[in-house]
C-alpha cells in the first residue's frame, strides 16, 4: 500500500477507535477485577488517586458491601424541607470501582430539593411515598418538568440543572440512583452565595440583574462551608 493511503487508513481507524471509546469514558471507568473495596485508612499516607485504593482481599467481609444508612428518614427540619442522605463509596466501601450509589431524599409537606447537578452521574428517582413536581433543564434552557406519584419514576440526565419539590401536604420519600460511585452535588444556590472565598458581589449583581444589597441579602442565608 502507499504511505498516502497506509496514512489515510491509520487515521480512519484512529477516529473510529476514539469514536467507540467516548461511550466508555461516559461514567466511572469500568472495573478491572471483581471487587476492589474501598480501603480509607490508606488516604491518611501520601498516596492520592482517582477514586479508593483496594483493601487487601482477606480483609474485606460481607459488611463492606452492606449499609442501613437509608433506613432511617433524614430531618427535614430545615429552611428548604428536604432532606438528601447519600449512600455512595464513602459510606459503603464495596462500591468502589462498581459506578453506582444511592441516595434517599425525604420530603417535609411542599418541602423542596433545590436546583443542583450532579457532574458525574445520571440520576433516576422512584417514588416510594408521596408525589413530586420535578424538572431538570437543558444546556439549551428548556424545562422538563412534571409530577411524579408513589410508584413512578424520573429521570435527570448526567450534569443538567434538576430539582424537585413536594406538592402535597403529607411527607413524601424518594429513592434515587447513580451511575457513579460518588456522583457529586453542585447546589446553585450554594455555589453562588455560599462559595469561600465569596463569588464577587458585583458579579452576582450584574449576572442576575439585581442590586448588590439583594446579593449581600440572598449570601447572609448560606453559611460558608470552608
Ligand atoms: C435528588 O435529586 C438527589 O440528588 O438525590
Ligand atoms: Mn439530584
């Protein structure tokens, strides 16, 4: 063959190959052995790396793979009436490597989840007790939006702004899953008025169109975290 052609051949095959390769790097890289459970101790040294480094298999038991940590209700007692409790690879060890969690949300009466992204993971809810109005909104600015019953599902496409809110008077409860061990939540609200250091007042300002004293207002209600 030709060097012209040999050339023209490689780089085809070049593409193609990059091509099925995207799908593969969607989520969490897939697993190379059966397990690799999470060993935290080994955080504490020097080593850092893209996920849990993997317990020595004759320390791993049937508890790394086991939690009731969305046994019990989380308390909605706060100023959005919503409540998230994750169960993802830094509660449940085994997870690590296997590119899924959990969470489960409770609900206060007309409690809200406020609008946040997750960067990692595509998300579906299951309504266990209760209905929801949900939506999540496109990269484009269009709201998918509607109400969810005991028993009905939803999905929130990976890294789109989504939300939920309880619209009756009982509490509700949710479950939701992850194609990630650790999906990762971006509130907007916190990230915007929450942030350390602070987001600049008069980015806010000029970004949402509204006075810096609404802005020092709004970021008095978010403590910082850090
Ligand atoms: C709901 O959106 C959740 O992230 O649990
Ligand atoms: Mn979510």
């Amino acid at each position: 063959m030709a060097p012209k052609h040999l050339s023209a051949v490689l780089l085809a095959v070049c593409t193609v190959l990059l091509a099925l390769a995207v799908p593969l790097l969607a989520g969490d890289p897939n697993m190379l052995q059966d397990f690799c459970v999470a060993d935290y101790k080994s955080l504490e040294g020097p080593l850092r790396l893209n996920g849990f480094p993997c317990k020595r298999p004759e320390n791993v038991t049937a508890n790394d793979f086991f939690s009731d940590v969305l046994a019990a209700p989380g308390n909605t007692g706060n100023p959005v009436g919503s409540a998230v409790t994750t169960a993802n690879v830094e509660k449940v060890p085994g997870l690590n490597t296997l590119g899924m969690s959990m969470s489960r949300v409770d609900y206060a009466p007309w409690g809200v989840n406020p609008p946040h992204t997750h960067p990692r993971a595509t998300e579906i809810i299951f309504m266990l007790e209760g209905s929801l109005d949900v939506g999540f909104v496109t990269t484009d600015g269009y709201l998918y939006g509607r109400t969810v019953c005991k028993g009905e599902l939803f999905v929130f496409p990976r890294g789109l702004v989504h939300f939920q809110k309880n619209n009756g008077g009982a509490p509700a409860v949710a479950i939701s899953a992850f194609n990630s061990q650790l999906p990762g939540t971006q509130s907007m609200s916190v990230s915007l008025f929450g942030a350390s250091p602070p987001v600049p007042t008069d980015v806010l300002a000029r970004a949402l169109q509204i006075d810096g004293g609404v802005v020092e207002a709004i970021k008095s209600k978010f403590p910082v975290k850090y």
